[in-house]
C-alpha cells in the first residue's frame, strides 16, 4: 500500500514538471513591482521630441528603487540581488507653459538575480503596459538587455542616484 502511494505521488511530480516544461511555464518572469510608488523616487527625466530614444520612450521617466536597490545606487551603482528598480513611463501633457503627467505608457522593471538571470547581466527585465499587468517584453536579451550593455562599468543600468 505505502509502495503505491508513493508511486503515485512520483508520478504526479513528473506530470506537473513535464507540464512545466512543455508548456514552457518558468519562474524567469519578473513579477509586477506591487507597491512600487511607495519606495524611494531616484529621480526624474524628461524625454522630448528629438531625442533618439523619444519613439519609444518619449515623455516624464520616474525612476523607483526598493531599499535593497536603493543601497546599491548609495554604493556608486553596486546592485545586489534582491534589487528592483522601476521605470514609471508616462505621456507629457503641456498646456499653459506647464508639463504634467498624462496617462501611463509603461511600467518597466529591472530585478536583480545573479543566479537567474546569468545571460543579461544579473538582470532580469519586464515591461507592464500602461496600467495593467500585460507584459511587453518578449525577448530580454533583444528587447532590453542590448541597451543596458552600454552601462556595463554602472552594473547595467542608466539611472544614477544624486546626493
């Protein structure tokens, strides 16, 4: 009786990861940074028209980190893992000699993993789509770690943290 049980829990195991794997479920995935807007605004930026990078970024960048995060741009941009920094993207509106926030275009994330995320610098990266949790991202390599290789010498990312 217990040699039964046993096979068949062994066998459930195997189905739920052969499930996994052909269905291509993974833990990779950066998850949406809950809580964000309470952790620590880094800075801000403003991307205008003529900007190379304005197609696809253009418009008010508020820059998040959480404390862990936080520490590592204390520490000259030295990130460890558990950091998470977040790219608030959103429209500009101007009317009145004013710039103002209109709606939002993306929340992007960086998440700091040495160990996942070996092929992209120890980061994993995920794009939220204006303010729902429908990823952008398909390919972190591609999509966004070839950018980020250019702050290689700032742990890959761009932000830095002012005094």
């Amino acid at each position: 009786m217990k040699k039964q049980i046993i096979i068949s829990i062994f066998s459930v195991a195997a189905i739920l990861v052969g499930a996994a794997v052909l269905f291509g479920f993974s833990n990779d995935e950066v998850k949406y940074p809950e809580g964000y807007r309470n952790w620590t605004h880094v800075k801000t930026l403003i991307l205008e028209k003529g900007h190379p990078l304005y197609d696809a970024f253009g418009g008010i960048h508020h820059i998040y980190a959480n404390k862990t995060a936080l520490e590592g741009y204390k520490a000259g941009n030295k990130f460890k893992d558990g950091s998470v920094i977040v790219f608030d993207l959103l429209e500009t509106v101007s009317a009145d000699n004013a710039v103002a926030e209109g709606n939002r275009k993306v929340v992007g994330v960086m998440e700091k993993n040495s160990k996942k995320y070996r092929d992209t610098g120890g980061w994993g990266f995920e794009a939220f789509k204006g303010d729902t949790r429908e990823r952008v991202v398909k390919n972190m390599e591609g999509d966004c770690f070839s950018c980020h290789l250019s702050q290689k010498d700032k742990d890959y990312v761009f932000s830095e943290y002012r005094k």
